[in-house]
C-alpha cells in the first residue's frame, strides 16, 4: 500500500528555533587552534557558529525554539500530547531533555521522550511522532531537534572543532483528516536507515556505561562524506519512489547542514539544481539535531518556502543513521 494511503496526516502547522546569543567566527577559532578561514570556508562553507553561554543547557535551547513554535501556532503548551526531542547532548544521562521541556513549557499532562540518531535525529523524531498520529494516538505533537554539541568538543582537534555549533528547532505537528492526494499537506512519506558497521568513523569516546565520563566526538571525515552523499542520494530517491514523486516535483531540499560540498554534490546527483537546497551551514555550521529545524525555520520566515511547496528533508549522522521525510508544506 502506498504511504499516501492513511487516515491521518501529520501536518506542520509551525516552526520555531532558537541560537545562542554568542557568535565563534572562523577568525576567531584560527586564533586557538591551527586552521584558517579560508580552509574552513573552502572545505565546509562555515564562516561562523554560535555557541551556548556557560549555564545554558539543551533543554533551555529547546524550551526556546518550542516556545517559538507554538506561539506561531497559535497553541498552548497544554494543546500538546506528545514532546520528541532529538538530541545526542542531553543536559544529564537522564532524565530525557524532553520531560525537562515538558516542566519548562508549564506542561503536566500527556508524555515526553528522547530520540538519539545524533545528526539524523530530527528525521527520526518527525517518522516516530508521524506514526503516532498515523496510529490515531496523538493529535499535537512538538517535535525538537536540539543541541549543545561545543560541549563534546575536542578544541585542539582542528579536524572537527571548527565543524560544528549550538542550536535548537522545532515543529508543531497537528493530525488532520487525509484526503490521500499528492497533494495533501503534510508528512507523505518518511524513511530510516541504519548501519552500526561505520561505527569508528564518528563517535564519542566517553559514556556513562564505558568510561563514565561524557568524552568527546571523533569523526574520519572523509570517509563520512562519501559515506553521506551516497547514503542521501539513495535515501532521497528511495523516499520520492514510497510516494510517487520525482525529484523535479521538490521544491526545496531542506538538508541537514554538515559541509556546503555534501549539500551541492548530493542535490547535483539527484539531478536538482543547487538553488533548490536550503543552506544555513555557513551561519550555523553543523548543529547535528537541531539543523534541518533551523534551516526549515529560515527558509519559512524569509519567503522562500509557501504554502503548498514540495520539501525533502534528509540527514545522516553517526552510528551511521540516515534519513528523509517528504514533507508537503
Ligand atoms: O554531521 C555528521 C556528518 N558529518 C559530516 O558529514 C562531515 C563530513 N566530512 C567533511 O565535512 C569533510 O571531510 C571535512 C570538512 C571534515 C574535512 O574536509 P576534507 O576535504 O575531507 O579534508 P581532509 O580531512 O581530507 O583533510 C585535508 C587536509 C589534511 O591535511 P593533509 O593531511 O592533506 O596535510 C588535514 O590535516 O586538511 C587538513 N585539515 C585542516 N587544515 C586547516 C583538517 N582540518 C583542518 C582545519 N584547518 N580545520
């Protein structure tokens, strides 16, 4: 049965985010460990990434976008069932930064929970809360990808510090009848994939049942990037098939932002122009969970995504995970 056979949609009705106020330039990291601008510009797109100020935990990032989000809903926190965050940077080992967003929300009914796919986790929060609603169980989910990765940081590894930044996103999803068009609005397809072999070509180091410490991330980054745009590619396409569409019909690839270069080759073997892929890498650099939220949000607010447009999600990060939701804005 195609995925386009459902009771129940997922609609987006909104979209939130939240950056830290501090702003780590290129300039400013050559200034600490051996890199230049001009390679990491060169090699990833990054010009900059903010960072979360001393105190400031993955649970407060995402409490803000959250908020963000509902207010442009126009819901309040008790119209919510369900939280998901995706996140690979909790603020403790547990409990879940969802049940922390639940309390800083004012939230006592319905429940909360974590998912951990490190930079694919949005995806897989959009799929996981997309099945409750297909399963009837929930009607308005908060799905938040947040993250707090400067803290898993080695700052004398050049090969990874300058790559990524802090960060939060978030949707609100609403189950709304489906009337099983192509042209529903809505989550219309999703697809997950994992592959724990590739798991020494981007980890951590530490965790509570190895080393008891929190550790910090290793990546062979140029193994990843091959790894990455064939997985996307396939992804992509395999997720356009579930439901019948082709790669002309999207009207924005809304990736995850990792390196500038992944984003271009991917779309370019899709077929797609480069203009249709929405890129915050180079303000953001990479925020793991919280990118494909960010960059949805910049897209929404200044014009460039309309109501009724084709968008591609997809993302892959460690473990390998990877993934794509097509989403009818
Ligand atoms: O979000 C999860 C998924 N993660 C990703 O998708 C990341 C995927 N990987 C990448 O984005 C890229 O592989 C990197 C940006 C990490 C690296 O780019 P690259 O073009 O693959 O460079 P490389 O690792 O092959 O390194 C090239 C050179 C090396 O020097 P030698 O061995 O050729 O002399 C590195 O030591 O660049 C050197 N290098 C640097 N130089 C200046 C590595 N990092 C830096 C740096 N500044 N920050």
């Amino acid at each position: 049965m195609s995925e386009l056979h459902v009771r129940w949609r997922s609609q987006v009705i909104a979209v939130g985010s939240y950056l830290p106020e501090k702003i780590l330039t290129n300039a400013a990291l050559a200034a600490t460990v051996e890199t230049t601008d001009e390679w990491i510009v060169e090699r990833t797109g990054i010009r900059q990434r903010h960072i979360a100020a001393d105190g400031e935990m993955t649970s407060d990032l995402a409490t803000e976008a959250a908020k963000q989000a509902l207010s442009h809903a126009g819901i309040p926190a008790e119209a919510i069932d369900m939280i998901v965050v995706a996140t690979a940077t909790p603020d403790e080992t547990f409990p879940s930064v969802a049940t922390k967003v639940q309390h800083k929300l004012g939230m006592t009914r319905g429940f909360a929970f974590d998912v951990q796919a490190v930079c694919s986790g949005f995806v897989y929060a959009l799929a996981v809360a997309d099945n409750f609603i297909k399963a009837g169980q929930v009607t308005n989910v908060l799905v938040i990808g947040a993250e707090t990765f400067s803290r898993l940081l080695d700052w004398t590894d050049r090969g990874t510090c300058v790559l990524f930044g802090d960060g939060a996103g978030a949707v609100v999803l609403r189950a709304e009848k489906a009337q099983n068009s192509k042209t529903d609005r809505g989550i219309l397809a999703t697809r997950l994939h994992s592959d724990g072999r590739h798991h020494d070509l981007l980890y951590v180091d530490g965790g509570p049942s190895s080393t008891r410490t929190v550790g910090h991330l290793r990546m062979k980054g140029r193994e990843v990037f091959r790894h990455a745009v064939t997985n996307l590619t396939a992804v992509v396409g395999d997720t356009l098939a579930d439901s019948g569409f082709m790669p002309a019909d999207i009207d924005w690839i809304v990736p995850h932002q990792a390196n500038r270069r992944i984003l271009e080759a991917t779309a370019t073997k899709l077929g797609m122009n480069v203009d249709r892929v929405i890129v915050t890498v180079d303000r953001h650099a990479n925020t793991s969970a919280a990118s494909v939220p960010l960059a949805l949000n910049v897209a929404v607010n200044d014009g460039r995504i309309k109501p009724g447009d084709l968008l591609m999600f997809e993302a892959m990060g460690g473990g390998f995970t990877w993934g794509a939701a097509l989403v009818r804005w």
